[in-house]
C-alpha cells in the first residue's frame, strides 16, 4: 500500500531518525519504531525484532559514532517506503529501506551496501 502523505512525511521522519542518531539518543531513536519493528542488517548479517532487541542493536553505535556519522547523502520515496543513502554510525556508505505503518511509526528496514527495493513480508 502507497504511503499517504496526507497522515505524516516519511521524508521528514526519516531525517528526524537520523537527527536522532546523530545525537545519540537511544530513547529517541526508539520512538521512531513500532513495538514489533523488524531490522535485516546485511551489513552485520543479522535480523531484529521488536523494541528490545533493537535497542541492542543500537546501543553500542551510539555509543561509538564518529563525526560524518548519520550525515545524509540521498534520500528517495520509492514504492510504499523510503531509501535512504546515508554514513553508519563508523562513517561507511549505507543504503537502508524504511517500510512505515499507517501512523508514521517504523515497521521494516533493511540496510545494506546496495539495493533499495522494499522487501514485502
């Protein structure tokens, strides 16, 4: 289903997510998903669920960002989500996905080194 941009901007929400990641705010970060959120990390080779789990994932990066960190190279609509290439917490070029539910909240990503097609579930 296309996102309709008449209940929220996933452009906005995304540059908010990495506002937060940027500043290192897990709780936050947090905010921005919905409780059962899924993440597929090729990068890392792992997939998490759920709040806790991602609060795991992301902890430690924040922990450990460095100053290109989180900064924005492009940012797309494409199909029902956003593609986004931006720096990882350790300033390497990442490609993520971000599927979102009909009240703005964060339901899938998936990140990369390539391909922006959203996986359907």
């Amino acid at each position: 289903m296309p996102i309709s941009r008449t209940d929220f901007d996933p452009l906005a929400t995304v540059v908010d997510w990495l506002d937060a990641c940027r500043a290192g705010e897990l709780s936050a970060l947090l905010a921005f998903y919905d409780d059962h959120a899924t993440l597929e990390c090729e990068c890392e080779n792992v997939s998490v669920h759920g709040r806790s789990a991602l609060a795991a994932y992301w902890y430690p990066k924040l922990e450990t960002v460095v100053h290109s960190a989180f900064s924005l190279d492009e940012m797309t609509l494409v199909g029902d989500g956003v593609c986004v290439d931006y720096r990882s917490y350790d300033g390497n070029p990442v490609r993520i996905t971000f599927r979102f539910s009909e009240a703005g909240k964060i339901i899938y990503m998936s990140c990369g080194t390539t391909g922006c097609g959203i996986k359907t579930r």
